[in-house]
C-alpha cells in the first residue's frame, strides 16, 4: 500500500492542472494585470514549506509534485514580472488617449 495519502495527491494534481491554464493565458494575451505577484509568492512559499516537510518528516514520491507545481507558479510569476511594465505603459497610454 502506497505511503501517501491520496487526497494530498489529488489536491496537489489540481494545482498542477489549474496553473498551466494561468500561465498559457499570460502567454496568450501578454496581460498580466489582475495577477497578484504577492499571492503567488506566498503560493511558492506555502510549497517550499510542504517540500521542506516532505524531506524532513514524511519523504516519498509526493514531494515531486510541490516541485512541479512551485515551477509552475515560478514561471507565472516570472511571466507577471516580465509582462507587467508593458501592461502598464499600455494602460497609462490608453489613459492618456482617452483624456486628449
């Protein structure tokens, strides 16, 4: 019988489903306002903690998939960061056009 508990796995798979969908619609749309580069710090952290008690107290297969899914919201974040100045300029001209 497996070690783990299932319901972590299944929790974690639903992460790890949801965050491609985020991260494919920034790539899309190069739109990133909206997203809070908070949040997903402290998502990433909430995952360096489950890996960090994986590998201290209860080390087994499951810890790949806090890996993955930390990757996963390291790239959006990456992607808020790199997107974030232009999404601004953009709105700060669409501002200026409406004004004049």
């Amino acid at each position: 019988m497996a070690n783990f508990s299932i319901w972590e796995v299944l929790f974690l798979l639903c992460f790890a489903v949801s965050w491609p969908v985020s991260i494919a619609k920034s790539l899309r749309t190069k739109i990133v306002i909206g997203k809070s580069p908070l949040f997903m710090s402290l998502i990433i952290l909430g995952y360096i903690f489950g890996i960090i008690h994986k590998a201290l107290y209860s080390y087994d297969i499951v810890i790949w998939l806090y890996v993955f899914n930390g990757l996963l919201v390291t790239t959006d974040l990456i992607l808020y960061f790199a997107y974030i100045g232009r999404n601004r300029r953009d709105l700060a001209e669409a501002k200026h056009l409406q004004e004049t």
